[in-house]
C-alpha cells in the first residue's frame, strides 16, 4: 500500500500517533513503492520506525485538562523526590518521632544508604529501620529485603513491621529446609522464594566443622544456610544488634557472616544501640561492613571519618511531637518477699535445691563439663522461680536421665555456645538432656519428691505476696481496673499464677514463647481490652509495647539486671503517659536477696557516676550476662564473700563504661531536633498529588477512575481493576478494607513517571484555573532541566510564568503550579495557534534565566560526590599500601603493589570517566493562562 501522505520530510517535527508524543524524522526511505521514516522521540529519547499514517501534523492534537493536570502532578512528585521528599511518613501508618524523622533523613541523604543506626536503648531503632526499607520500596530502590537479627529479637521484628509498616516478613528456619526438599528441586535456592524475609543470627553463620560431620553433610550445610543466603540477591540488609557481628577477629564465623552480607546488597543498616563497648578492633570490623574503603585500618577510625556513616541521638535530648522530653521518670523498688511458717516445705526445698546446685556445679566445673554448670544455675533460678517450675523440670531431667545415654551424649554438644542466647524455657529444653553428672539420678529423685510434697500443700510465698501488691497498688492508684504486667521466666510459673489469679477473680491472659503473631495478637489485644492481668514469659513479652499499662511485677529476677531493664521496657516506652512503677520480687533469706541487695546499691552508684539512668542503656544484655551469672555462682559458694565478687563485677562494669563514654563522642554528631517537622507529615500534600497524578493520568492511557464516596474505582491501563481505592494514610487507617495505593506500587510508578514532550510548534491550550485572578495573563510552562553523566544523572522540574508584556514572574509560576494541583481546571477556546512558536520562545529564553542556578545546584552535587569517591579511593589506597610495606617477602610485597596500583587506576580511570556531564532542558506542558486581549484576538 503507497503513504497516503509522503510529505515528511528529514528534520520535520510531527506528531506520533501511536506514542501520543512529538516526534522528529532522521530518516525517510522510499523502497518498493512504500515509505518508511525513522523518527526520534525526544521523551524516550530513542529512535523507532514509522509509518506515514502514524505521522500526523503537530498541530493536529492538543492535551486535555486531564492531561494537564497529569502532567503537574506526576512533575512535582518527581521534583519533591529529588528534592529528597520522603515518602515513608506520609505512606506509612506510623507518624515518627523527630529524631526518627532525623535518621531517616539523614539515610536518605546521601546516594550511599550504608549507615550504622546508633539510637541509645529505647528510641525506637526497629522503627527507624522501618521507616528507610518503606522509603526505599516507596521510591522503587528495593524489592528483596533481609533482616538479621538474634533469635530473641525476631519475632519483634516481625510484629513491628507488620503493625508500624503492614510490611510482612517470612521467617525462615534453615532447619526446616530438609522437609522442603522433598517436594522442591535440590538445586533450588530457598531464599528466592520470599522477597522479604528474616532469619536468626546463629542459624546462618557458616561452620568450619562438626563432630561426626562428613564433608558433604557440611558442605551441604553451608551453602543452604550461607551461599544461598549471600547469592539471593538482596537489595537492602539490615542487620540488628550488629555489634555482635564485629567479632574477636575477622576469622569468626560471624564476623564472617557479616562481611558476607555486607557485600550481598546495595543498601546495609546495622542497628545497635552499644556498637563501641571500648573495643576499638571490634568497632573497626563493624564500621568496615558499612565502607571497607573508608576504614582500611584501626588508623581509620576518628570522629570525622566515622561519623558520615553514623546516625545516633540520645534519650536525654529525644522530644516527642510537641518538643516535650520523651521520656517519664519510673519508680522502681525491691519487694522482699518473707518466708512464713506456711512456707517451710518451700523454704525447705529451696535449701536443698540450692545444696544440690552448689555440689554439682563443683562437680562440674572439676570435671570441665561446662555445659553441666549452666544446668545448675537452670536449676537454681527454677526453684526461686516456683515450686511448678522446679518440679516441671525435676520431672523432665528425670526421664532423660532414664533415657538411652548415647542419645543424651549427642545432644549435649549441641546448642551450649550460645546458650546465654536462649530463653529460659528454651534453655530447659536443651539443658534436661544433658548426660548424668556422678550419681545425679538419685539427688534428682529425690528433689522430685520434696518438690510435689511441697506443691500439694498449695502455699506459694511470692504468688501470695503478688496478691498482696496487686490489691494494694489498686488501692494507692484508686483504680479499680488497675492493669498490671507479670513477668516470669518460666511457662510452668507462668500456668500456676495464670490458675491462681483467676480462682481469685482476675481475668487473665498470658503470652509466652511458644504463641505465633496470631495468638499474640490476640492476647495483647484482651489485655488492652477488659483483662486485667497480663502474665507474660521473657520470650513472650518480646516486641510487646504495653503503654496502656504502667505496674509490672517481676515475680522471678534474672540474674541479669540488664534483662529486668528490657522487661520494663514493655511499658516504659515511647508513649507512656504515666510514671511507671516495676516491683521486684525477692525470696528473703537468700543469697539471690543477698547479692541483689549489694548489686544495686553500687549499680545506682555507677549509673550516678556516668550520668546514664541505667547500666542497661550502655551495655549489652547477652555479652553481660557471664558476669552475672559468675557473680551469682559464687555467691552460691562462698556467701561470704558477696561484697568482694560484686566490687569484681562493678569494676569490669565501670570500664567498659569509661570506654562507652570515651567512644559516644566518635559517635555524635551534635544535631538538633525538629518537633514542626515531625507534626507536618501526617497530611502531607504529595499523597493528594499521587491521587491526582493517577485518577487524571489514567483514561489517556486506557485506563479510567471513578470516584465513589471517599475512595475510587480504578481500572488500570494494564487491565486490571480495584474496586475500591484510597491514597491516604489517613483513611487507610479509617477503613482497613480499601486497597491503599501508594508509590510502591508498580502500575502508579509507571504512570507518574510517563511525562510528555511539548516542543515549538504544538498547539498551546488556554485555561482557566479556579482561584487565580483574572488578572494574571500570559503563558505558563513547566520544563525539566537534567545533567547526565556516566553512573550518575539527577533532574529537577521548573515551573516559569511570563506575562502578556513579556516580563517573567517566578512567584507566579509557583502560585499557578500549585493551583494545578488542587482547583478545578477549564479548558477555553484559544484562536492564536500562530502565536505558539513566540510563546514557546519567551517561556524557554525565561527558563533558561531562571533554571541557570538550578543547574548550577546539579553540578555542585555531581562534582562533589565525584571528589568524595576519589578521596575515599585515595584514603584506601595509601592505607592499604603501608600494610603492604609490613609483609616480609619483597616478591609478595611486589606482587600485592602493583595488583593494589592497577587497581586504584582503574577506580581513578572509572570516575574520571564519570566526572564529565552535559545538560538538557525540555518543556513538559506550556499553557495560555487566562484570556487574550481584546487586541490579541
């Protein structure tokens, strides 16, 4: 078939039809009786073929009002994001705080989002880290997410995400891999299967051996668990209590693990509240997975060097919304609680579990049988625990005992190397089978039987006192619906005040390890609700925020004072609006009382001393707890000589404290805190942007919207449908059954980011905007000004206003832009077509002038993340080449320079070649604002 028009010549500008764009013809080609054109799309910036009936004169379409204002909207929510716009406050169901607003704009900041999330115990690190992933899924930078974090910690992670962010996160258990085996190819990499998932620290360090592992059992086991890990291609890795990650040296396993994950993904946040702890070595390690470059070397580590990467605050400068401080003082006492002549059996076995524990662990310890010893501090935190406690597990050693002894020697090598790590309940499941110690079935028996006599008399002395306090505190508090929270370290306890609360009237509820996020869920919503009483087990309260409720009762004290901290910590939280008050409960006449007693006096001291509220906000709980547990066991043997082992265990405290605080100024950064800021994003106008972006943008693309009530009917230009849609984080909180669109979405990324070409020549339509006065008259355009270079581009997006006597109005043009975005548009008949070139000429020559400083704005960015590349390649390479001075042998010496130079060329070659940039500037709408003169028509 001949063109039914071949009037389309090289260089003519014409109108695309089937890309609804102007396009420009660089070739035309007459063969076998038919004409084809190459043309150049400016908007796509790329060449295609053509047919004469695509090709249509420029004048032949104008845009719509539902283009226009397309147009306006989708520019200037691409312009809010290069203007650093974030998008997580306003699409998210949480309002952050201002210093979790301040981490996340300083995560944001930079093109490298590798930083150490450094925030004091209780600010929120979880949220913060929340808050990064969901702007880098908003801004479509990340897809596949990975969370790292100790075994305790994960279910937190998971609850926080799904509450806070409606971010769902698979937890994977390597251990279970066996059984998907079976209906999945052995080849396959299991963590493919899950964009966002979360696994526990320990369960994916590699190991360098097992007893009684072949080498393929253990080749096996590292590449499901570690390569398969690394090779999955992760966008985004957050690792939690990432100091643990530094190691003693750079060969343990999970330093390992870290260095590994570090290299697997673009964007890396490490969170730790004590990420120094005066281990310099350590440090290093931990700041090298953030940049290897920038820290060759210990050398390397200074507060200009280190703090780019670090974002931290403290909790005596956090401020809520209102800029009031953020956190209440509490009120914590000691409750001693009183053996009575009803208690003699009690007292009675807590005697001679105490005798059996002091002689095993001497055993023990004789025979370096280390894995025993934590059996009998088990033991002895189980009979101040509870009678139900120490029986339960009196029974369950007994049967193990009873059990095959090669099945116990096997199990006991498992599981003890991070035993500190495990819950309580989760330590008398590994612990009950261990093999025999001497002639223990017989003390055990025995135990065993002193433990159900005891429990038959139905006396508990810290369950009655517990009774004592609730209905006292009520009383002080004149609350009759007092909540209170009970914290245990057993289920066994747990289930016995559970029945002994509610034979007396309380409605109680009880959460423990064991329950999923459902049951959880669940429990935590009755204790918010009608219940009175929480019991809950360590495992149980983790991730819990309980700031309805402000009494907690610890029945049963870890050793541990750090871990009481993380127990109050469930109500003393961000949010809490009365005093708290935690109530500790003692067995009098104890050691456990004893050393408590000399314990805190001279921890209150220490904490007096540093200016911290509490040893906790500065040390970490697990690498703490040997020393506690020492403390304790040797009270146990030597009562004493308590006072001694205590000042021991309060100088090791004091300095790791004095380097804490030593190490708090590399980490600071002196910054203020904004509350304005925090209080604007809930109803931040970019989420109205989107919805008008999208809801115009559609029925030009195929797609249609409708609005109905508050929400609307979306057809996509893909073909699919939503029946009921909102964009607002404000009533998707109201009406959870809308299906919330946000940025993150793919099908409204595309249509925000399909922007139009206007060029001299196509018609320009008049419009009329409500709220702009009449008086305003001339031409109104919107250009995107870009520079391009190699691995790096940025553009920005100008609005530019010239009136009818020529003269350019940047207040105006901004007025008029905003406008677009929110009132009612008009389109009106416009007869000057001839005067579209000379406006289009004004409006460029104006934006030329105007966007010149913008420019400028683009360029200082790209040169100086240019010189910051070649400082920090620089820096690296001179470090790098002193340790290669060290090495003794001149040939190896040799070899390792002149592979370090080649290399630093061709890093220095990489940014010099990225160092140029060109500019380019496009109009996207031109518009005839307001009515011609009478002399103009």
């Amino acid at each position: 078939m001949k063109d039914a028009d071949s009037g389309q010549g090289i260089g003519t500008w014409c109108w695309h039809k089937r890309h609804a764009a102007p396009c420009r013809v660089v070739d035309r080609e007459e063969i076998w009786g038919e004409t084809s054109y190459r043309v150049w799309l400016p908007g796509k910036d790329a060449v295609v073929r053509a047919r004469s009936r695509d090709l249509g004169p420029l004048d032949a379409v104008r845009p719509t009002v539902d283009q226009i204002l397309h147009t306006a909207a989708a520019a200037k929510l691409l312009d809010a994001l290069e203007d650093n716009l974030l998008l997580a406050p306003i699409q998210s169901s949480v309002v952050p705080l201002p210093h979790q607003l301040y981490a996340l704009n300083r995560a944001m900041s930079r093109d490298r989002i590798r930083y150490l999330l450094a925030d004091e115990v209780g600010l929120g690190k979880t949220i913060e880290a929340g808050l990064i992933l969901r702007e880098l899924k908003l801004r479509g930078m990340a897809k596949r997410i990975l969370v790292v974090a100790p075994k305790g910690l994960v279910r937190q992670w998971q609850a926080e995400m799904r509450l806070h962010f409606g971010e769902n996160f698979q937890f994977i258990e390597p251990s279970e891999f066996s059984a998907y085996r079976q209906f999945r190819d052995d080849e396959e990499n299991l963590w493919r299967l899950h964009d966002q998932a979360i696994c526990s620290l320990d369960s994916v360090k590699p190991l360098e051996g097992r007893r009684g592992w072949s080498a393929e059992q253990l080749s096996t086991y590292n590449r499901e668990r570690f390569e398969d890990l690394i090779s999955a291609s992760w966008d985004l890795v957050i690792i939690d209590e990432a100091h643990r990650m530094g190691g003693s040296t750079d060969q343990v396993a999970r330093y390992k693990l870290g260095a590994a994950l570090a290299e697997a993904a673009p964007y890396l946040l490490l969170l730790s509240a004590t990420p120094h702890q005066g281990k310099t070595d350590q440090f290093h390690r931990l700041m090298q997975l953030l940049d290897r470059d920038s820290f060759p070397d210990e050398n390397s580590i200074s507060s200009d060097r280190v703090r780019p990467f670090v974002v931290r605050t403290e909790k005596r400068l956090a401020i809520d919304a209102e800029g009031k401080p953020l956190f209440k003082p509490r009120v914590t006492r000691t409750q001693a609680v009183a053996w009575l002549d009803r208690h003699s059996a009690q007292q009675g076995l807590y005697e001679a579990v105490t005798e059996y524990v002091r002689h095993g662990y001497n055993q023990a310890m004789a025979s370096k049988q280390r894995h025993i010893g934590f059996l009998m501090i088990l033991m002895q935190r189980l009979v101040t625990s509870s009678t139900a406690a120490i029986r339960a597990t009196l029974e369950r050693r007994l049967l193990a005992l009873d059990d095959d002894h090669r099945q116990l020697q096997l199990f006991s090598t498992e599981g003890v190397g991070d035993w500190h790590e495990l819950t309580g309940d989760d330590q008398i499941d590994v612990a009950v089978a261990f093999e025999a110690l001497g002639d223990e079935r017989k003390d055990v028996e025995g135990l065993l039987f002193l433990a159900r006599e005891t429990e038959a008399q139905g006396t508990d002395a810290k369950a009655e006192a517990l009774l004592e306090q609730i209905y006292k505190i009520q009383q002080e508090e004149n609350d009759p619906e007092l909540k209170v929270l009970v914290f245990t370290e057993f289920v066994p306890t747990q289930a016995m005040l559970a029945e002994f609360l509610e034979s007396r009237g309380f409605s109680v509820t009880t959460l423990n390890g064991s329950m999923d996020l459902e049951a959880r869920g669940r429990a935590q919503r009755a204790f918010s609700g009608n219940v009175r009483i929480l019991v809950s087990t360590d495992a149980g309260g983790e991730g819990l925020n309980l700031q309805f409720c402000h009494i907690i009762v610890n029945f049963d004290m870890p050793w541990n004072p750090m871990r009481v901290e993380q127990r109050i910590g469930r109500v003393d939280r961000i949010g809490q609006p009365h005093i708290v008050r935690a109530i500790n409960f003692v067995l009098e006449d104890t050691v456990e009382h004893r050393v408590r007693e000399v314990l805190e006096a001279k921890l209150a001291v220490i904490a007096e001393e540093f200016g911290v509220d509490k040893v906790a906000d500065v040390m970490d709980s697990v690498e703490s707890e040997p020393l506690f547990d020492e403390l304790f066991v040797q009270g146990l043997q030597d009562p004493a000589s308590i006072e001694t082992e205590c000042d021991a265990v309060l100088t090791q405290l004091r300095t790791t404290l004095t380097e804490s605080r030593k190490s708090s100024d590399l980490l600071a950064d002196g910054h203020d805190l904004d509350a304005d800021d925090a209080r604007k994003w809930r109803d931040h106008p970019a989420q109205f942007w989107l919805e008008r972006a999208i809801t115009t943008g559609l029925p030009a693309r195929g797609g249609e919207a409708t609005r109905d009530g508050d929400a609307w009917r979306i057809r996509w230009a893909d073909g699919s449908e939503s029946a009921t849609v909102c964009f607002d984080a404000r009533t998707a909180a109201d009406r959870p059954e809308i299906e919330w669109v946000t940025l993150e979405d793919p099908r409204a990324q595309a249509l925000i980011a399909d922007l139009p070409r206007c060029i001299s020549g196509q018609p320009v339509p008049a419009v009329r905007i409500v709220g702009l006065p009449e008086s305003v008259r001339g031409v109104w355009s919107l250009w995107e000004i870009s520079l391009a270079a190699d691995d790096f581009s940025r553009r920005r997006f100008l609005s530019v206003f010239v009136n009818d006597e020529g003269r350019a109005f940047q207040p105006t043009a901004k007025r008029i832009w905003d406008l677009l975005l929110t009132e009612q548009v008009e389109q009106i008949e416009n007869d000057a077509t001839q005067d579209s070139h000379d406006w289009f000429r004004r409006s460029k020559s104006a934006a030329i002038a105007q966007g010149e400083r913008v420019f400028s704005d683009l360029v200082t960015e790209h040169k100086t993340r240019i010189e910051e590349e070649r400082g920090r390649a620089l820096f690296a390479f001179e470090a790098r080449h002193q340790a290669i001075g060290k090495v003794g042998l001149q040939t190896v010496r040799d070899y390792r320079r002149k592979r370090l130079q080649s290399e630093h060329e061709a890093r220095m070659a990489q940014l010099e070649a990225a160092a140029p940039y060109s500019p380019d500037l496009h109009a996207l709408l031109v518009l005839r604002v307001g009515e011609l003169a009478d002399g103009e028509k």
